[in-house]
C-alpha cells in the first residue's frame, strides 16, 4: 500500500469552491495508486465563523488562562467542523470518506494543553480504514492525552500533525497544500522575479521557517526530517509542481545560495564593558535574561562588550532587568534580521565579504552579523530591509 498524507490549511477548505480543489487533489491522489490520508486545518481565518481565533474569542482571557483543558476542546471544535464538512464533500463525489478526530487517529500525547507534545502514535485504526478503503479526514492541530481529554498541538499544529502521520505510517510523502506554490527564493512581494525552488533540504527549509518565512512550521520540518519522509509545498488551487523537502536539496550542487528572508521587529542591545565597571552583575546579564524567558539572538560576546538583539515584545522586561541590575545600555530600534540561507555555501570563501560589499555598495549599514555553515545573518535597519533583499537576490540569484 502505498499512502500519502495530504495537508490542507483553512484558507484550502474556507468554502465550498475551494473544496472542491481539495477534492480534485485527493481523487488525483487516489488515480496515482495512492491511499491518501487527509488532515484539514479549522476553516478560514480570524473574523470567519469557525476559525480557531474566532473561537477562542468566546471565552475571555482570563478563563482561557486558567482552564487551558477548557480551551483546547474549544480550539479543536474548528478542526472537527472542518473534518466532517470535508468529508461530505467527498463522499458525495463518490470517495469513501471517514471523518476523525486526532485522537481517533492515534496521536496520543502529554496534557500539556494548548502546547501539547506528542508521546506516541498508533495507526492501527487508520491502517484498517486504509485496507477498507476509506479516506480518512482526520483534524489538525489536536491529539488526545492518556486520560481522554482533547489537547493540542500549538500553532502550526496542523502541519505538526500531518508529518506526526506521515511519518508514523511510513508514507511515500507529506504533501502541504496551502495558498502559495511552494517556497521561493525570496518573498515575491519584495522581489518580482522570485524564483520557486524545486529541491530544498530539510535543515536549510528549517531554516527559512526559522527565520521568517511562513510556508511551514518548523516542528513539521523536524519531525519528517527524523523520520525521512519527503514533505512536498503545493498550492491548493493550482497543478503547480511545488517544492520537496527532503535530505539532499539541491542535487546540482552548482547551487551557493538557495533563498533570502528576513525578521522584522528586532532591537539591538548595546552594551560596553568599561561604562559598567564596578559593576558586578555584568557577568550575569545573559543568565539573568534567559531566567526572565527573554529570547536573545545574534550573540556576539568579546572581552570589553556583549551585543545581541531581541525581538521588540521583550523591551519592557528587558529594560526593567537592565536597570535593576544597574546595567548601562544601548538600544537601536526598528531593526530587521536578514537571513542569507544555502547549503551550498559550505566551504566556499568569500560568501560573507561578498554580502557585506554588496550591502555597502548600496550604503545599508550592517549593524551585526553571525554566520553557520548553511546561514549568514545580516542586522540592518528596517527601512532598508527591501533595498538589502533585493540587491542580495539580484547579485546572488541570478548570477
């Protein structure tokens, strides 16, 4: 048997037209010899009826707070009204159709509600309806936890959920339909002549979804990386080719850089040793933000200054820790992060001395950099965030 799980988003199953899509992709499916399995995202986004957002506005906060149990059978409402109403839709062209809920398809998990992580998955129920069979429809985003009670998976839950499947049935591969053709070189808004990317490997996908791009959450990218299940981004409304994932990428190897994205919302802390002296919680400032959950990025510590950025939601609570440690500081606000991503680069010199005389030529200021073997990182100010992308993307992308 030959099996494939096929993800559909919210904005793939929002109406009927848009279903009707969906239903063309797995009967496509079904002609290819495969026993496709399918899992769907609650419909629409925030402000549409079932949407996950519009949901969860039907309890205050505080309640949501303090009975996350509560909330989560709330929040998986949209994925059941999405399974059942896709599956009708099948069943009337003819497809055997069978709608379940997560648990119902064996993703067992802890009771860490609304961030629940998976313990185990059994597939037997799914593997019966398979050899009947069925398509199963079966809801993102939610699993069930040992004593019963609905949990889920956090956001991007329904990805999550689709490469948990995946992988547990060994299947041929993950396919994510969304509203996009697969993953470009850069973001088509910024650079008309964004190109798609056929092949891409695992490690430099998580990397694009790690540092901006939104096409597939990272825990999805990491758990089919484990198992070694291709993953494919395709465009519910289109027969575009798509993108795959898998461990190779690029198989040319003539390729140096595979993309360029970027994160918006950074700020800069600046701060010198020498206007701290005396100063003994100096030595503390990095294990003190870390017990304040405060996330720190770009870490560049020397002898006589530690910089690093954050993301501007933390500026309250750092300057609070800052100031009650007596810590003289530095912000620069309105900062970008500008993320330069290839496998190809590995042991090729000059990719770094290349970025920054390009950004220079233009006169963008980079305010900081760190590298890994397959990533450059580029700190500029955000009002030259589309001039950077798009000069990068035309020196390395088209040359």
């Amino acid at each position: 048997m030959k099996i494939i799980v096929q993800k559909f988003g919210g904005t793939s199953v929002s109406t009927i037209e848009k279903r009707n899509f969906v239903i063309e992709k797995v009967e496509n499916a079904i002609k290819e010899g495969y026993s496709p399995v399918v899992v769907v995202s609650a419909m629409g986004r925030k402000g549409e009826p079932y949407a996950t957002d519009t949901l969860l506005s039907l309890i205050n906060d505080d309640f949501k707070a303090l009975n996350k149990q509560a909330a989560d059978l709330l929040m998986g409402c949209g994925e059941i009204i999405s399974s059942v109403v896709m599956s009708e839709n099948l069943s009337k062209r003819g497809i055997k159709a069978i709608p379940l809920t997560g648990g119902q398809a064996g993703i067992i998990t802890n009771s860490n509600f609304s961030e629940a992580d998976v313990v185990k998955t059994d597939t037997a129920r799914l593997m019966n309806l398979l050899k009947e069979g069925y398509v199963p429809v079966v809801t993102g985003f939610q699993g069930v936890d040992e004593e019963g009670y609905l949990t889920t998976l956090g956001r991007g839950g329904s990805d999550t959920s689709a490469a948990i499947l995946g992988v547990a049935l060994n299947a041929e591969e993950i396919q994510i339909f969304t509203d996009v053709d697969g993953i470009m070189t850069a973001d088509p808004r910024i650079v008309e002549d964004a190109a798609l990317i056929d092949e891409i490997s695992y490690n430099e996908v998580f990397q694009f979804a790690d540092q901006g791009a939104k096409v597939i959450h990272p825990r999805a990218v990491d758990v089919a990386m484990k198992g070694n299940i291709p993953l494919v981004i395709k465009n519910t409304l289109s027969n575009c080719r798509g993108t795959i994932i898998n461990n190779l990428g690029d198989k040319t190897g003539k390729r140096i850089i595979t993309g360029i994205t970027h994160m918006a919302n950074r700020i800069q802390v600046r701060i010198i040793k020498d206007n701290n002296k005396g100063n003994c919680n100096y030595k503390l400032i990095l294990q003190t933000l870390a017990e304040n959950n405060i996330s720190l990025d770009l870490i560049n510590i020397f002898p006589d200054k530690k910089f690093f950025t954050i993301d501007s939601k933390d500026k309250s609570n750092l300057i609070n820790i800052l100031d009650c440690l007596s810590i003289k500081y530095d912000l620069v606000e309105d900062c970008s992060k500008v993320s330069i991503i290839g496998s190809g680069m590995k042991g090729i010199p000059g990719v770094m001395a290349r970025i920054i005389s390009t950004l220079d030529n233009e006169k963008i200021e980079v305010l900081q950099t760190a590298d890994s073997h397959m990533t450059i990182w580029c700190l500029i100010h955000s009002d030259k965030v589309r001039d950077a992308i798009k000069i990068l993307h035309k020196v390395f992308m088209q040359n």
